[in-house]
C-alpha cells in the first residue's frame, strides 16, 4: 500500500480524478480524520471536508509509476 496526498478543492477536480482512478482495478481509499471511503465513489468525495489535503491509500504490491503519473495533478 502506498500513501500521497492529493487535493480535490473543487466540483471539476473530483469529477476528473474519479474518471482518472476508475481505469485503474486498484482499490484506492480517501481518509480524512476518521472517515475512510472508497476513492471511486463521487458521493463519498462529496461528504468529505473537501477544503484541506486528503490521505490517498492505494492497495497495489506492484509498482505505483502508472498511478502516480495519472495523480501528479491532484499530489499536494
């Protein structure tokens, strides 16, 4: 598993980094404080205090270059 951080502070922001994360079959998680949902999930992004950085867990064992080529726009 590997963590960033990434910031999603507006409605085009969550809408291309879900399109982006969906080609992928990885499961990814978003956690703000004690919340955790899955990085898919557009209703999920939205109930998340969106005004501050996000914890983004990947669950790979292989390697993250591809994702985190796709992410570079969202990393903080």
């Amino acid at each position: 598993m590997k963590t960033v951080q990434i910031s999603l502070n507006s409605i085009d922001k969550v809408k291309s980094f879900v399109n982006d994360i969906t080609k992928f079959d990885y499961d990814f998680d978003l956690v703000s404080g004690r919340y955790v949902i899955d990085a898919k999930s557009i209703m999920g992004i939205f109930s998340l205090d969106l005004s501050k950085p996000i914890d983004l867990n990947i669950h790979t064992e292989g390697s993250t270059d591809d994702i985190m080529a796709v992410l570079k726009d969202y990393l903080v």
